[in-house]
C-alpha cells in the first residue's frame, strides 16, 4: 500500500519544503486540496462533518491545486500529485484541459486528476456555474477534458457543452488518470464508470469496507473489473502498523496521512517539525 501526504490548509510557503522532504522519504504522492474562498454565509452543509460546519475558517489558507502541483513538481522529481479533489462544477473543462495538461507536461506524467462536483452552492453561482444539473454537466465536463487531453483535433457536442474541432498541444504524453470523488451511490456510479480510481473525504473503516465493495460491483457491472484501479482513503479510524494492514487487506491501495497532525502539531505549525514528523512516519510504515 502506498502513502500520500495531505497538504490541505498548510501554509503556502511551506509546500515546496514538504513536498522535497516527502519525496526523500519515499512517499508515493502529495494529496492537493480545493477551496476556491469561504463565503461568510453558507447555505448548505458541508456533508463531511456531522453537523455540516466547516473545519475551515476565513484566515484558513489554500492554493489553487493546479498551480500548487506545478510549484512543488518543479522542486522534485519522483513524487507524485494528484487533486483530492477538484470541485468540476463551478469550473469551465476547456480552460481546465488546458491547465491540466499543462501541470502533466511540467511535471513530467507526475499529476493524476482527482475530480468531484463541489458541494456549495455559491461557488456554482458566484463563478458563474448554475448549481442545477450539476451531476450531468459535471459527466459531460469529464468527457471533455478526456478527450482534449487525449491529443489531436477534437469536437465535441454535448447537451452543456459544444465546440467545433480545436486542439491543444502538446498534449501529455500518458494518459492523465482520473480520481472520482463522492460517498453517494450516484458519486460511485460516476467513479466506477469513468474512474481510474476513487478517492474518499474522511470516512470509518466499516462504511469504507461497504464502499469498497459496491466499487466491485459497479465496476463489474461496467465491465472495468479487470482495469487497474486506485483506493486512495482518508480513514478516520485505522492508525499504526495494524490499521494500515486493515485498510490493504480491504483493498485500499493508497492511504492519505498527515503526519504532522499525529504529532500534535497544528496546520501552521513550524515547517521543521512538520518535515520531522514527516521522517519520523517514514521510519515507522515506509521504511
């Protein structure tokens, strides 16, 4: 089993630093998170909390993903990264094929698109999006962005989305896999259907568990039982030596820590301590 690092709500100017020390301690990947801004008002629940509060406040800080990959791709050379995840829906999948073929072709094939709808209603509306429909457009914006990053001149004429043949080069020259988000059935249809994996929000062990399995059965509904296929969790519940063997014996293939956190140090922490505790998870389960 693999081990990510999670980056979110952690000082800017520290992720080049963790991003170089995570490499060197044999991490497979750094987990990129997506905020676009915090609305003083929210007019729904955020669904991975039990009462639907943010765990973010307005001083939190973010980066955009993308721009984030790129930076701390530029300071390493093995490591990975991929969104977990990018909220499609109050986006446009032309400019992003764009900038996701950019950071892949920057950074060398080291980028996987991890990929959700966005939960707040306000950043649809305030970006311009329309919150309705949310799920078939953000099925059309996958296609899009597949396509395009596929490579040559391409068309595409779709019930949200419609363009004449365009091509964008160079286009990345593997494929970008994609990580579809969401716990709801509609979200693991979604995920077994056009995913290269599926990537989960804080989740229990045992609810994962029951995940895991409708994947199998969606995927073999799908045909896709045989394709390569990432697990990558957040497990709130399973820690040390025997809770890692838990999550790969359930089939989880690549688990997100943060390591720091386990040490008691908060997210703007010192940047020392953090690339300690960095070392110090390294030793323990990576070896």
């Amino acid at each position: 089993m693999k081990f990510t690092v999670g980056i979110a709500m952690n000082p800017l100017d520290q992720l080049p630093a963790l991003a170089k020390t995570a490499e060197e301690c044999g991490f497979s990947s750094i987990a990129l998170p997506d905020s676009l801004f915090f609305m003083e008002k929210q007019s729904a629940d955020y669904p991975y909390t039990p009462d639907g509060s943010r765990m973010w406040n307005e001083e939190t800080p973010w980066v955009d993903p993308l721009i984030a990959a790129a930076a701390m791709g530029a300071v390493t050379s093995k490591i990975e990264f991929y969104t977990q995840v990018l909220k499609l829906g109050s986006r446009n999948p032309v400019l992003l094929a764009r900038q996701v073929g950019s950071v892949a072709n920057l950074i060398g094939n080291r980028f996987g698109f991890g990929v959700g709808i966005g939960w707040a209603p306000e950043e649809f509306e305030w970006c311009g999006a329309p919150y309705a429909k949310r799920g078939a457009r953000v099925d059309e914006m996958i296609e899009v962005i597949k396509l395009i990053l596929g490579g040559g001149m391409v068309e595409y004429h779709g019930e949200f989305y419609d363009f004449d043949r365009l091509q964008m080069s160079p286009a990345p020259t593997k494929p970008v896999p994609f990580y579809v988000g969401g716990h709801t059935d509609v979200a693991l249809r979604r995920a077994a259907r056009v995913g290269d994996g599926w990537t989960s929000a804080m989740i229990k062990f045992d609810d994962l568990v029951q995940v895991i399995a409708r994947l199998r059965e969606l995927r073999e509904e799908y045909g896709r039982a045989d394709l390569p296929y990432e697990i990558q969790t957040v497990c709130i519940d399973r820690f040390g030596k025997d809770g890692y063997a838990e999550l790969a014996d359930a089939g989880v293939t690549d688990t997100i820590v943060v390591p720091w956190v386990f040490d008691g140090i908060g997210f703007d922490g010192p940047l020392e301590a953090k690339q300690e505790s960095l070392r110090k998870f390294a030793d323990q389960y990576i070896g």
